[in-house]
C-alpha cells in the first residue's frame, strides 16, 4: 500500500462534503475551514457523500452515547469540534495528523473547539487534553497504535465506561488480516467494557456479475490505493464474530435510505438539487453499508438492534439458475456506446439507435448528449449514421418507435432534468435518409421522459408515465389520423410511473413492469399489470419483482426482463417470467468478463433473439462507464 495515495483518499473525501454542505445538505460551519476553495460536485455526488454523513451521524447517535470514541483513519473529520457530548481520540497517518493539527493550532475557532491547550505532547501524540487527542500512527502497526493508546487518559478506566471504534472508510485499505488484528487487539485493551465498533464502508454485492463493484474496485486500483478488504454481507458478519464481537448488524444504504430517513427528510434532499440519476444512486447505495457490531460482558440479544433486512438478495421464487443459454457478447462501433438511449426494429436485420449519451461517431473521444440516429445491422454488426431532413434536438431518455415501414417516432426526452422536449415524427426515405414530419393538430403530449411508448398495432401508440408528468399519464397516437389523443384513463394512478417498462402482448393487451412513483420516485407499490385497453380492465400480476430501468420483451407466453435495478441494487441478468402461472420460471446470470451493466440501455426482440445495446452511467466519483458490446441472447 503506497500510503501517499491512500492518504490522497482524504482529500477528495472532505471536498465532496464540503460541497454537500455548500449545498444545505448538512450544516457543518467547521468544514469549510479544511477546504477553504471548495470545487462544486455533482448531484450524484453530493448525495453520497450526504448518505456517508447521515449514516455516521445516525449511528454515533443510536450507538455510542456517553462513550469515548476512537477514529481509525479520522483524516480531516469535523467530528472533534461540532460533536461536544464525546471524548473523541484520532488516529491517522502522520503526515495527515500534523496537516490536521496545524489547520487547527491556525485558526481560533478550530483551536477553542478542540479545547486545545496541550499540543506536541509527543512525536506521535500531537493534542491530548480533557477530551481529545490527535494521534499520528499507521494502522498497520496495530502494536504501536495499542500502545500509545495504553497512555492515553482519556481511556483511563474511570474516565470511560464505554469504547466506541469508528472507522469511516479506513480499514478497506489495509489486508483484511492486518485491519483483523488491530480490532483484536483494540478489543483485548478493553476487556471489561462494553465496545461498540461502527464502520461506514464499501460493501461486495452478492451478486457476482454486479459491474459496479468492479468499476469501483479499478478506480482504486487505478489511483494507487486498491481495496485490500472488499467482502460480501456474509463474511463481514463471519469476520466480526471471529475477531471477538457478539453481535453484527449490517444496514446497506440502500436500506439506510429508504427505512431510516423520514419522508421529510427525503423530500428536502429532492428538494436541493435536481436530480435524475436514480439508477446510480441506487448502485452505489447496494455498495456501501453501515456495520455495528458489540462486545461486553453484560451482553444480550436486546443490546443492539439495528433496522436491518432480513431479506436475501433478488430471488424470483423457484426459478431455476440457467447458464446454458446461448449468449454472446461482442464489441461494437464506438458511435454505438451510449445510455440513456433508445432503440427499435424495423425489418429486417436492421435496428435503429438514436440519442442517450455517448460518443456519437467513432472518431470522438468526449461523452456528449446525442442526436444522431445509427442503423445497425445485427448480421454483420455493422452501423452507419443516418442524415435527418430538418431539426431534431440532443436528448435522453427518449423513445424510439417504428411506425409501419415508412415511420420513426421519437418521443419526448430530455436535454437536462429541468428541460423536457417534444417529440418528432420521421418519415423514412430510405434505410438511412429521413425527414422530419409534422403533426396534423395542435395537441400533443406534454414532453417527458423515462416514459414507455408502445405499438399496439401498424399504426397506434400508446404513451404512459413518465416525469414531470402532473395530470395525464395515458396518451394515443394514431399514424393514420396524424394525431394524439387522450381519454378517462390518462388519469390513472396505474399509469403514475416512470422508468418502467410495457410490452404488448396481444393487440390491445399490455403488460407493465416496475417502475418508481412519478411523485417520490420510490419503488411503485403495485409492481405488474396486465391491462386490457378495449375493457380498461386491469388485473395484478402475482410474484412479480420490484425493479426499474429494466427493458421486456413478450415470446411464447413469457414475459422477458432484462437488466434494471432492483431494491438489492444490480440486476445483471435476464428473467423469465411465465404469464400463466404468474411465476418465474428460470434466470439467467450474464457471467461475461466484459463488465456489462444492464441499466439504461435499450433491447429488442428480432427472430426470437433479444438484442442489448448500450446502457451504463456515472458510477458515482468512479468515472462513466458506457458498454461497449452488445448482449445477444437466443431464445428457446
């Protein structure tokens, strides 16, 4: 471990909450004094870095009252001087250590905070004074660091009761058995208290193609400071009750979001910054958990209980696990890298691509939004771009349609979250020249997008959901009239959803899959439906997952799902569901060495053969990771 580059790790971490708290997601006056230039992050990234804070907060809060806390790799952390009902003992590198305390001996406020009125004590012990000491040591020397704990008053037995360990981010950097050993011994130094260890850090997904995990675990690798303990729910619990602890609870933040903040605390974040990358969110949220683990000699099953799920990763009942199914992966022209996008089929073996984000053409080398439209030929994986008579905007999460073999609906989309744009109807001169059509009436939907537009037959489409959406949910075109419609149903709380999906399964019968709410974009309580648009008849669908940015495909009576993000995070995988016995019947794992992520992207069914192309997104402060093959998988 090169610790210049681990000690690197704290710098980035306390200007993305230095940036969140620019922002109000948290009041914390004492950040701004560690980062006195703070760089604006995204929203994605402020929203993590809000959920770190929060999750550390909330257990400091529920665990460790009336405790002296020990901070393992406490970096630059404001806890020393907005937390004041602790006795708090710091433990970094040395160069972090004095970098800290020079911030602090340098500035009154800090200084008073920190109750500074012994400094220098040591080499190693910069501050020690009633309630807080600032220690410069290395973790994996966890002889020296019980050491020159064994003399700190703070820890004398009449001065504390009780032992709190906090490690936010720390110990993933050293081996799991260096990081093991120094718990042990912190655990020996206290063998008649009650220790209580809270850790904020990276948790391995369950699921062993989730692409997330290893895109994280390469930008680590990448800026010299790897992730030497990365481990699954399981062996982190198995770990804690090896090292001495009696009881481990494990909170990933997924759960931490959804279960722990109130409904009103959700609704002032939305309400900070405009947000649309839930799928992200919810990725990097399914990789990082709370643990809290407790020893002590008067120990019960009542002393720690955390709200945690008892629930197993996705499971879709007695499905049977297939890995036989013919699929292939292959690499595609760079003006095919893309998500957000949309894709559809009109004869052939050619597919239509059109917008998302991506490269655009394969001599680019920066993401952009798109508006280019690519016919892609699936026999000889080939693509060419299309010239379009006339105007058609850059946008995301649109819909593509092919109307007869004359037409390409593009619907709604948009250029940013707070810019919606409406749709356009193409009229095909050739297989790549078109021209830009316009509409016979005045009405037309209000533009949205993460919408579902779908054929009912040669010349009808139905819209539904959608964002921003306030009133009607429920949209006709007909090609032959040239014009939209709108009836009783486009009210419908049915249809109140976004990033869902719908496929036809019989000319006026479709069913809808997933989806959040379109008012707080939580999971939609009511997940499946089988809806009969000539009786407006709506039937649930029993066994039916909760996910989103997922596509589905109807064959042989069987609903196809593809990819989406479920409530356990990654869904890398294709799911059959039989219609009949409104079951699942088989999954199939995308066990690939391409890391594939099956989230925003877009699929087709040609020739019983679901092609995927595109999909990916920003993996949080990771980097963007855009697929670069398609997934080609053959139908029984």
């Amino acid at each position: 471990m090169n610790s210049n580059l681990v000690q690197t790790t704290n710098d980035c971490s306390i200007a993305s909450k230095a940036s969140m708290n620019r922002k109000a997601y948290v009041s914390d006056p004492y950040l701004d004094y560690f980062v006195p230039k703070c760089r604006r992050r995204s929203p994605l990234i402020n929203r993590g870095y809000y959920l770190r804070y929060k999750a550390v907060e909330w257990a400091l809060n529920n665990f460790a009252n009336c405790s002296t806390i020990i901070s393992l790799g406490s970096g630059f952390d404001t806890l020393p001087f907005r937390r004041k009902n602790f006795n708090l003992i710091e433990i970094d590198f040395m160069e972090v250590a004095n970098k800290k305390a020079e911030i602090i001996t340098s500035n009154n406020l800090l200084s008073q905070s920190a109750n500074n009125h012994n400094h220098s004590v040591s080499s190693n012990i910069l501050f020690e004074n009633d309630c807080y000491c600032l220690i410069g040591a290395d973790l994996r020397d966890s002889s020296t660091v019980c050491d020159l704990l064994n003399g700190i008053r703070l820890l004398e037995h009449n001065q504390c009761k009780a032992i709190t360990i906090l490690n936010e981010c720390s110990l993933c950097y050293l081996q799991e058995e260096e990081s093991n050993l120094l718990l042990s011994k912190l655990l020996n130094l206290f063998p008649d208290r009650l220790v209580v260890y809270i850790s904020y850090e990276m948790m391995k997904s369950d699921e062993s193609n989730d692409a997330f995990s290893q895109i994280m675990m390469k930008h680590f690798e990448t800026i010299g400071s790897p992730l030497k303990t990365f481990i699954t729910r399981e062996r982190i619990m198995n770990r804690f009750t090896k090292i001495g602890f009696q009881n481990t609870q494990i909170i990933d933040m997924l759960k931490f979001w959804s279960s722990i903040l109130s409904k009103e605390e959700k609704q002032r974040i939305n309400g900070i910054e405009v947000f649309d990358e839930y799928e992200e969110f919810d990725l990097l949220c399914s990789n990082y958990a709370l643990t809290v683990a407790i020893k002590s000699i008067d120990y019960n099953d009542n002393t720690l209980h955390l709200s945690s799920s008892n629930e197993s990763n996705l499971t879709c009942g007695n499905s049977k696990i297939c890995n036989d199914r013919n699929f292939t992966s292959k690499k595609v022209f760079k003006s095919l890298h893309r998500f957000s996008h949309s894709v559809c089929h009109n004869g052939g073996a050619n597919v239509y691509v059109f917008g998302g984000f991506g490269f655009g053409s394969n001599d680019a080398n920066k993401h952009k939004r798109l508006s280019n439209l690519i016919n892609f030929d699936t026999e000889t994986n080939s693509a060419n771009e299309c010239f379009v008579d006339g105007h058609i905007e850059c946008r995301m999460h649109c819909q593509l349609t092919a109307l007869t073999d004359k037409f390409l609906f593009v619907s709604g989309g948009r250029s940013s979250p707070t810019n919606a744009i409406s749709s356009v109807l193409l009229r095909k001169l050739d297989d790549i020249n078109f021209r830009v059509e316009q509409y016979l009436n005045s009405f037309e939907p209000p533009p949205t997008w993460r919408h579902t537009v779908t054929p009912l037959n040669s010349h009808i489409l139905i819209q539904i959901g959608g964002k921003i959406v306030k009133e009607h949910y429920f949209h006709i075109f007909d090609l032959l009239s040239n014009s939209w419609q709108t009836d009783i149903r486009s009210s419908s709380e049915y249809f109140k959803r976004h990033s869902h999906s719908c496929v036809a399964v019989e000319e006026n019968v479709v069913v809808i899959t997933g989806g959040l709410n379109s008012d707080d974009n939580n999971f939609v309580d009511e997940t499946c439906y089988l809806v009969d648009l000539r009786s407006n008849h709506f039937s649930r669908l029993k066994n039916m997952i909760k996910i989103y940015s997922h596509t589905s495909h109807f064959h042989d009576n069987k609903l196809y799902i593809l990819g989406g993000i479920s409530k356990f995070g990654s869904n890398n995988k294709l799911l059959t569901y039989d219609l009949r016995n409104e079951c699942f019947i088989e999954t199939l794992n995308f066990d690939i060495e391409n890391d594939i992520m099956l989230h925003n992207h877009s699929s087709v069914l040609m020739n019983g053969k679901i092609y995927s192309i595109g999909g990916g997104g920003n993996c949080f402060s990771f980097g963007t990771h855009i697929n670069d093959s398609i997934l080609e998988v053959k139908l029984k």
